[in-house]
C-alpha cells in the first residue's frame, strides 16, 4: 500500500562497500508474502543471480489478531508453505518460517548471517502492513541492507491517473516469466538454518478442513489444468449462478490472492487455450476478469484511504440511520451475519461462504447490497466479516468492490438487489438454497425462494412451521428497496458528490472509459 506523497521508495539499493569485513555467511533474503511460489518469482530471480539464499515466511501477529483474517487464512498459506518445501527438498532446503514480528525475524537473521539483500514482491495491503513496511525500510537503512521490491502484477506504485495503464498490464502479461534456476547450490541448507530460533505454529493450522480449497502452487495448477480441460467451457452462462459457477468459474481467486499462481502465468496459459473451438468466449470473459483484478488492486493502492472512508468522500455525509424498520442497527447486523434474515437465498449465501470460503460474484455483491442497502448498515461494518470468511481475501479488490456495491462511489450504477428475483433467475429449481438451508429441502421447488407465502395447509402438507423451521422475513424488501434508491439517488445527484465523482474518474479511470463516463454518469467503471 502507499500514499501518494507517503510512499515507500521502491527499488532501495544502498552501498555496503564501507561495511565490516564478516565471517558470517552472507546471504539474500526473500521475504515471502502474497507470493507464495517458485515460479514466475521475480524477486526470487533476483537474489539467486546475487548469491546465496534464505526463503522466509513470517506469520506477523499484526494480521493474525487482524479482524480481517481468520484460521483459514493461515491453514491455507501453511498449505502454500509446506508444497513449496516439498519442492525445496531437491535443493537440500526449507523455507524459514518466523511467527512473530518482522523486524524481530530479520534481527534473529542478522545476527547468524550476513543479510547482504532482501527481495520482496511490494504489497498493497492494509495501513498495518503499509506502516510495517515504513519500519522494516527504516531498519534496513540502520544495517545497511539493501531492499530491492519488485512489482505485484501490473499495479504501480505512486500512480496518480490511468495514463498508458492499460499499456502497461498488457506489456507485463505478455512478458516472459522470472523462472529462478534453482538447485542445491541455491539455498541455505538444512544444517546452517538450524541456528536461527524455532517457531512453534498453533496446532489448528496443521488441520485439513475439506470444505476449503488446499494452498500450493502445485494445487493451484492443477485447479488451472481442470478449468481449461472442460470446466470452463460454460464459464460466461454460469458466472451468476450460486452453484453451477462452483464448476465452471476458475476458482483460482485463493491461488492469486495468496500468489500460488502469478496473474501473468494464468494469463498465458488460457490465451493458448483461446483459439480452440468453443473456448474464445469463456477465455475473453475470464481475461478481462484478470485484468480488473489489477485494475481494482491498483485503486487501492492509489488511495488506500478507501480502508476507513468511502472513495467519493462526498459519503463520509451519507449518514445510516440507527433504528430501520423498528430494527437497530446491531440486530440488522446480526442477522445478516448469522443467517437469519429470512430471505433464503441470502441465508445460503452467507452459510456456504461460512463453510467453504467461496462465493461467486453475484451473490458477494448481493449479500453486500442486502447489508447496505436494504438493512441500511454502514459498509465499513461489515466489510470485515466478509473478508475474514473469504478464503481468497484481497484487501485492494475487496474494498474498491465492497464500496461500488454498497453504492458509495457515486460514479456507478447502483444496484439494489432483489434477493428473490435473483433466487428465482439464479437458482431457479432451489439446489443451492436446499443445499445450504436443509429446513427448506422438503419444499417444492417453486415454494423455496419465499418461504413466507406458504399457506397453512402447505405449511401442515409439508410440516413446515412458518417463523419456526425458518425465520420470517426480517424486512419487506419492497419497501427497503425503495426507500434505499431514493436515498442513493438523491445523494448521487448532489453537488459535492458529482464533484467528487470527477475527481475520481480522473485519478482511476482509464481514458477509454473516462471519455465514456463523462458522457454518461452512470456508466459502470
Ligand atoms: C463485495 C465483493 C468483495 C470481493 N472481494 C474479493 C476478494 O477479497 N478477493 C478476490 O479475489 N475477489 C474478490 N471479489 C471479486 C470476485 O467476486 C472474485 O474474484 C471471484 O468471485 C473469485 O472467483 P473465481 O476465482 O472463480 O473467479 P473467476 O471469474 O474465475 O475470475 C478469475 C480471477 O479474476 C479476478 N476477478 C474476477 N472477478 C473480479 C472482480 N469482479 N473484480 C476484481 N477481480 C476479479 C479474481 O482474481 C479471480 O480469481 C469481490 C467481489 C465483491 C462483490
């Protein structure tokens, strides 16, 4: 993450010609975050040309005791951890795993070899990481250590517009892949990492949970192998569906935030797949995905701001109110986190996300639109639950996507959802809903989406007991949908949001569309 005028100085190369002579053995260090592979490793390239290597993962308490991450999170990057020490074995090698502070890991480092370099991929993550970062660039001065941060993808840091972005995505995708030459030589060994302290992981990252994808950048190719053998094919009929896009949608999104895969290296291998017969469509609808994830991440890293206040700072005014429809706004909030707002395909939304990490876009943009615009709760209350439950949690897409949906930009169409009509087009015969709420599985299909119209013969024919075997609805939808769109609307029009609103198509909006949007403000960015 950076702020414009607060950013950390990118490629820090500082001379240790006045250095020391020393006995210890001199060492590059790779600092390992959300890149968690061996391939397409740019900052692993790097120090393996420049000498001898120690990998490094450190499980910081900073994100761990961060409400925006959960168990599965660290189960998953443990996952990531232990494939590439399956790989490393070849090389006589593991990676170093710290659990602590940074700048305590490197200082253990430090005092057992000679850090002559430290590799890492940049981050655009949240402010801690942002200020955890500032330190460690301070104390790498205070040793004389240089730090040498390669680009995530194609975001950059300190841009201030879109000039010749698009340029640039292309260009970086289409580059040849860092593909590091690794061999026993490589590497710090078993017996000279012995010396550095031990870290003691809890017991409950080791535990499989078989309702969560597996880490690895070996799982995340064979996830890739199965899209592009047959799953994909139906990618763009079933992008919007709850369950069939479980199938035909990449589900690489956990392989990419974590960096088991690297964006370039999916890019390239579905644009071979492209020319097939069948295939263009479903590769050119999963391309431009690729390219809004950097699009998206790139916002945040613009104006990272976007973690406490809406992007168009216009809605920092949008006041929610504390009472809606006779419910205050923790009951509201409860009920949507726990499943019980009566609404079933919300419900199962939020309990397959609970269970599995994963939930396709569609239902992630309703469950956010339910929350914010028919519950009237302020998105920053719940933005954190839902990463927290996403396995494939990334703060720069989450947050500029969190805000769009909850209708704070003021540059976008806003979409209120209707969880029936969405139930109805999405999950028309109920297998979702059934699935993940097994109460309503002995309903005919048509009865599933609302529940509340049973009447009490059929509640007797199908032993169902309104309000008991299933909540009631806890707001009437009719109602809250309109009275969000008229406030929304309302707000949109204002002066200081529409003001707002250039700015930001100036700041992230690539010209193409800049041009589009000036003509028509509610076009979607
Ligand atoms: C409120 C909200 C929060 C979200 N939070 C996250 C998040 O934390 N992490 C995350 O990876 N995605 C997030 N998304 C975007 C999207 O829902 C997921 O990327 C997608 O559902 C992941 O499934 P997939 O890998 O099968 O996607 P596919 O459709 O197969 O797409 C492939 C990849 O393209 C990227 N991508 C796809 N859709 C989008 C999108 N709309 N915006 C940006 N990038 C996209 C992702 O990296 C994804 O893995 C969020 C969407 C919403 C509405």
């Amino acid at each position: 993450m950076s702020s414009t005028n607060n950013s950390i100085n990118n490629n820090i190369i500082t001379s240790k010609t006045d250095a020391m002579p020393s006995d210890k053995t001199a060492v590059n260090v790779v600092w390992l975050k959300r890149d968690l592979r061996l391939t397409d490793h740019e900052p692993l390239n790097h120090s393996v040309e420049n000498g001898l290597t120690l990998l490094v993962y450190i499980f910081e308490p900073l994100l761990i005791n961060d409400p925006h991450y959960d168990l599965r999170h660290w189960r998953f990057v443990l996952q990531s951890l232990q494939d590439i020490n399956d790989q490393l074995i070849e090389c006589n090698s593991q990676i170093y795993i710290h659990l602590g502070d940074a700048i305590d890991c490197f200082n253990h480092i430090q005092h057992s070899f000679d850090i002559t370099g430290l590799f890492s991929h940049q981050e655009t993550g949240l402010l801690s990481t942002f200020e955890r970062d500032i330190a460690v660039q301070a104390w790498c001065k205070t040793q004389n250590i240089h730090w040498q941060e390669s680009k995530s993808g194609s975001v950059t840091r300190g841009k201030r517009n879109r000039i010749d972005w698009d340029k640039d995505w292309r260009l970086i995708m289409k580059s040849a892949l860092y593909q590091p030459v690794l061999s026993r030589k490589t590497f710090i060994d078993h017996q000279q990492l012995a010396c550095l302290p031990q870290s003691v992981l809890p017991d409950a990252w080791y535990e499989v949970d078989q309702h969560m994808l597996t880490g690895g950048e070996r799982w995340a190719q064979k996830i890739l192998h199965s899209f592009l053998k047959d799953r994909g094919k139906n990618y763009h009929f079933n992008i919007s569906k709850p369950e069939s896009s479980r199938k035909s949608c990449s589900r690489l999104s956990p392989y990419l935030a974590w960096g088991n895969i690297s964006l370039r290296q999916l890019y390239q291998a579905i644009l071979i797949k492209r020319s097939e017969t069948g295939w263009k469509r479903p590769i050119d609808g999963l391309a431009s995905r690729l390219h809004w994830h950097c699009h998206f991440i790139q916002k945040f890293e613009s104006e990272h701001e976007m973690q406490w206040r809406p992007v168009n700072r216009a809605y920092i005014g949008f006041s929610y109110p504390e009472t809606h429809c006779g419910l205050s706004v923790e009951t509201r909030l409860n009920k949507w986190k726990t499943a019980q707002t009566g609404y079933p395909l919300v419900d199962a939304s939020m309990l397959c996300l609970i269970k599995t990490g994963y939930l396709n876009f569609r239902m992630r943009a309703m469950l956010v639109s339910f929350l914010c615009h028919h519950l009237l709760v302020d998105w920053r209350l719940g933005v954190t639950h839902l990463a927290a439950l996403f396995l494939d949690f990334e703060p720069g897409i989450h947050y500029p996507q969190f805000q769009m949906q909850s209708g704070v930009t003021g540059t976008n169409i806003i979409r209120v959802y209707n969880p029936v009509k969405q139930s109805l087009d999405k999950d028309k015969d109920g297998i979702f809903i059934k699935k993940w709420l097994p109460q309503l599985s002995e309903l005919p299909k048509e009865m599933v989406h609302t529940p509340w119209l049973l009447t009490p013969m059929e509640e007797q024919l199908y032993q169902f007991k309104l309000d008991e075997t299933y909540p009631l609805p806890m707001v009437d939808i009719d109602e809250t949908g309109k009275i969000a769109r008229d406030l929304l609307w309302g707000f949109q029009k204002r002066t200081d949001s529409k003001n707002e609103g250039v700015r930001i198509v100036a700041k992230h909006v690539r010209k193409k569309k800049a041009i589009k949007k000036s003509k028509n403000t509610n076009t979607i960015l």
